[in-house]
C-alpha cells in the first residue's frame, strides 16, 4: 500500500489535464480526459465556423467554457478521490518518470498539435493596432478570422470581405485591408471614386459619427455582400485624394486591397497587389475590444465584420 497525497494530486491534476487521475492509478480516466479537454475547443471552433455569422464568438466562448469546466472538474475530482481513498495499491506505471512522459505526450501529441491545427487552418484571433480600416475595425479591436479561405470547401474570398494578410513587400508585417479586387479585375481610382471593372463603387454618401468629429467625409460602397462605409479627407472631391489618378490590373493569384480610412492606410496603392497565399483569413467577427483611454467597449463585442 502507498499513500496518494491530495495536495500532489491537486498539483498534478492542475500541471496537465488527468494527470491528477493518472497519480491515483486510473490511466484510462486520466487519457479520457486529456482527449476531451484537448478536443472540446477545436471541436467548438469548428462548429463555430458552421453556425449562422452572429453565433460565431459564441460557440467559441462556448466550447472555451466547457473545456475548462471539464478542467476544473478533474481537477476537483482528482483532489477529492485523494482525500477519500489516501492509500492504494501501486500500479506499474505510478512512478515519476511515466508522470513526465505523460506530460510530455499530453502536449506534444493531444494539446499543441491540436491547438495548432485550428490556429492555422480553421480559426485564429487577431488584434487591430491602427486606424486604417474605421469605421469597420477599430483600434483594439479583437477579431475572428476564418482560416478556411482557399481550402478545399472552405469561406470563398469576395469583394469587399476584410482580410487578414501578410504583407508582400516585407513578410514580417501582418496587414487588416478590405478586398476590393480580385484577379483579373480593372481597379480605376480617381479621388474618392473607385471603379471595379468599369462600375462605380460608390453609392453615396453616408453618416458616420467618427466622419463628423474628425472633418471627414463618409461614404457607401457596394460588396459582394452588401454595403460599407469608407473615409476621405475634407470633401469627397478629387482635390482632397491623397493619390493621384490611378489604373491596376489586378494579376492572376492575387487581389487588390484598399484600407476603409483612404487617407490613412498604406494597402495595394503603395504595395501594390496581394498574393492570395498571403491572405492568412477573413475578419468575421469581434469578440473583445478595448482601448487605452475608454476601457472595454462593450458595444464592440460580438459586431459583425463585412
């Protein structure tokens, strides 16, 4: 017989999930339960990414909150079948160096593989440092992005979605830009006008509160999937474009992106077009938003992003 501490099963259950379990010599709960706390969230994810738009960062939060209710009730579990059954009879594989290969599988085989599968091919976050793309994205804006565009049945890349890119020009630097064309497009911009294959953009002007406050002028432009407002300096008129008169073609493999602030964002007028296998996702929805001098913008949380 051999005493089985609560504290170290409480410490073992807490360092990775059924290690706790493991401790106490039941090897199949603790295995059972590292698969499902590794498996909950990229399940959820997924789901996620299936579910109608304004669900999304809840079926995420969701599958966050079950995995780590499963967590901490291991955890409990664990700690509570110490204190109850102190001594046991040992097993082959209660000792520490099975702890530890435990530990080392659980991450580098279940946790970290899975994890990642979902960062890079399903869901990621990202955080808006600049104010290149207001109105829509805001500074200390934390958003979604869908990872699924160009996989095999994924998200289809339309004008107008905002995507999440790796900049052509320099790699290291991670860009939020709205996609105005896509291959083959002619993109004709002159002053506030900007024209996809010989049809005009712009629908109108629009009112915009941040416009207002800053001497901007606001404007509607037409998406694949509906409207959106974008920001000029002064009046609308070509005199206050900060680029002059311009024509792209935009190449095979590639799309063409504006910032929705024009006077402020560096995008294809500058770097000229995006390959697609720089677009790392699509911006979907926002699940936190906070800012230096206003604290957590509560009415951010769960906006749209299109």
């Amino acid at each position: 017989m051999s005493s089985r501490k609560p504290l170290l099963a409480l410490a073992a259950a807490l360092a990775m999930p059924g290690l706790g379990h493991v401790y106490l010599g039941d090897f199949v709960s603790g295995a059972s339960l590292l698969l499902a706390i590794g498996l909950t969230v990229p399940i959820f994810a997924r789901l996620a990414l299936w579910a109608p738009s304004t669900w999304l960062c809840y079926v995420v939060l969701l599958g966050v909150s079950v995995a780590l209710a499963l967590y901490v009730g291991s955890v409990r579990h664990a700690f509570r079948r110490a204190k109850q059954a102190p001594d046991v009879v040992l097993r082959s594989f209660q000792r520490p160096t099975v702890y530890a290969l435990y530990v080392a599988v659980g991450y580098v085989l279940v946790l970290e593989p899975v994890s990642a599968h979902v960062r890079e091919h399903w869901l990621a976050t990202f955080v808006v440092p600049s104010a290149s793309m207001m109105p829509a994205v805001w500074p200390g804006d934390r958003f979604f992005a869908d990872k699924t565009v160009g996989q095999s049945g994924g998200t289809k890349l339309e004008r107008g979605a905002i995507v999440v890119f790796t900049n052509p020009n320099d790699p290291r630097l991670t860009f939020v830009k709205r996609v105005v064309g896509l291959p083959g497009d002619r993109i004709d911009i002159a002053g506030s006008s900007v024209r996809v294959n010989g049809t005009d953009l712009t629908l109108g002007p629009a009112h915009d509160a941040f416009a207002a406050d800053h001497g901007l002028t606001a404007t509607r432009e037409q998406g694949a999937n509906g409207t959106y407002t974008v920001l000029w300096p002064g009046d609308a008129g070509a005199a206050g474009a900060p680029h002059p008169a311009t024509t792209y073609v935009v190449p095979s493999g590639s799309v063409f992106v504006l910032g929705d602030q024009r006077a402020h964002a560096l995008d294809s007028r500058a770097f000229g077009p995006v390959p697609l296998a720089n677009v790392k996702g699509i911006a979907r929805q926002i699940w936190f938003s906070r800012a230096p001098n206003e604290g957590v913008r509560w009415n951010r949380i769960g906006h749209l992003l299109g």
